[in-house]
C-alpha cells in the first residue's frame, strides 16, 4: 500500500540520457543518470556539472565520470548542455554562448530542479552544483542567487568575475550560507590561478575567489586555504604543477567534499 501511494506521489522518472525541457520559452537539454536502485519513496541527492566552453555535455561526462561516481554514491546526477555553435554559457558579466539576446542560463538551472520535483523524489538540501572553466563561472552564479536551493558548490578553474574598482564584476552578493570548493591549477594558462602565469582570461584569482565568499558568508579563516562558519564552509584546493585540465583525483574530491553537506 505505501508503495502504491509513493508511486502516485512520485511517478516514475524519465528514462536516463538525454531530456529536453523548455526554459525561458527555449529548448533546452540535459543529460540525466539515476543510481540503480532508485527508490522513488526516498529522498535522492542530485548533483548538477557544467562542461566548460567549446566543449559538451557528452564530453564533460567522458572526461569526468561524474555520472558514474556519483551513481555509486546513490546519487542522480544532470549534466546540462549549453548554447552556440561554439557551446558555453551566458553568466552576466561574460557571454559565451555568442548568441543574442543572452540566454538565462542560471535560471536553466532552477527549471531543470523544478522539472525533476515533479516527476523524482530528489532530497532539496543535498543539491550540489560544479562546474569546469566558463562552467565554473556559472556554478558560481547559480550558488550566488540560489543559495537557498544549493548545499555546496564546486568550481574548477574558475573564477567569480573580474578585477573591479571597489568590488568585482561579476557574481551577486550570495543570499544565504552555504559550502564551496575551488579546485585550480597553479599553472593555469586559460584562466589565471594568480598573477605568477599569463593567462588567456585574467579573472579574480583562485585566492581571491574564495576569499570573497568567505568575506560574503562571515567565515572564518581556518587554516591554508580554509575559511568555515555557521552555515558552511570555503576551501581552496591548489592543483601543484597543473593546468586548466580538470584532474583525476577531481571529481572524487568534490563529490567526497559535497557529501558531507546539507543545507
């Protein structure tokens, strides 16, 4: 009888691979992985990834396991594709997608998680969000304006914005508490890790990225490269010798960081 009853409550889900959904009067699509065993009676942890710009929602699968590993965590896992012929994303301050008028690509991020609502039963405070490169740039934004719908964050080889005056250009004023963690290599030719390498993209440095959160949230440093405070936490992982690629050890390091986080 309980079953029956969760089934009516919580229909079953769409089938894995790929899904279109509308956003913002555009057809957009994702690809979806549920864990085996996915039991529609209990809450599941989601986690969503953004590939980086020129690149894929199928590539940035193959090259991170993501939908694998968190697979053997229990979790459902959404790994989006973005716009234009050369595939990015619009988060404010740059736009990617070289298409016009921008597309609200952070609010792809709420109407997907209102979409698996109503046909999964997803567990709301463990969502967690990560992306790569121009990926991460989003991730940052979407954890900036839905903290309330986001218990951690990981972004790899990213950056919040650019070097302003009095502020940065860049992400808004996060609205609520909640973790993050930034993975970036030292050696970073494409977007900056600090000031020591040229690169193509010289945003607010990987330090300075996290800072800022931390600064934001009212955290506490708490050793290297680690702020916390009542609500979360920040922390800083410095790829020794690496590049823009993202690491083999990366998505393990974000998935153990997000596991422990609830909102």
């Amino acid at each position: 009888m309980l079953a029956a009853f969760a089934l009516l409550l919580f229909p079953a889900p769409v089938a894995d691979g790929e899904v279109k959904i509308r956003s913002n009067d555009v057809e957009r699509t994702f690809l979806l992985k549920t864990p085996r065993g996915y039991d529609s009676s209990k809450p599941t942890p989601v986690v969503f990834g953004f590939h980086g710009w020129t690149s894929n929602a199928k590539q940035f699968t193959a090259y991170t396991r993501i939908p694998e590993e968190a697979a053997k965590r229990g979790w459902i896992s959404v790994i989006p594709q973005g716009l234009g012929s050369t595939p990015g994303w619009n988060v404010g301050w740059i736009n990617l997608t070289g298409i016009s008028p921008a597309p609200k690509d952070a609010e792809l991020f709420a109407d997907i998680l209102d979409s698996l609502k109503r046909t999964m039963r997803i567990d709301e405070k463990r969502v967690y969000v990560c992306g790569h490169s121009n990926g991460a740039f989003l991730t940052n934004l979407i954890a900036s304006r839905y903290g309330d719908r986001v218990a951690a964050f990981g972004s790899v080889a990213g950056t919040i914005g650019l070097p302003g005056k009095d502020d940065i250009i860049g992400i808004p004023k996060p609205k609520t508490k909640l973790s993050g963690i930034f993975v970036h290599g030292d050696r970073d030719a494409t977007v900056a890790y600090g000031p020591e390498v040229k690169a193509l993209l010289k945003g607010v440095y990987a330090l300075d990225s996290a800072r800022w959160w931390a600064e934001k949230l009212d955290y506490r440093p708490a050793g290297d490269g680690e702020w916390r405070g009542r609500g979360g936490e920040i922390r800083l992982v410095t790829r020794k010798g690496g590049g823009h690629e993202w690491g083999s050890d990366t998505t393990t390091t974000l998935l153990d960081f997000f596991a422990s986080k609830k909102r």
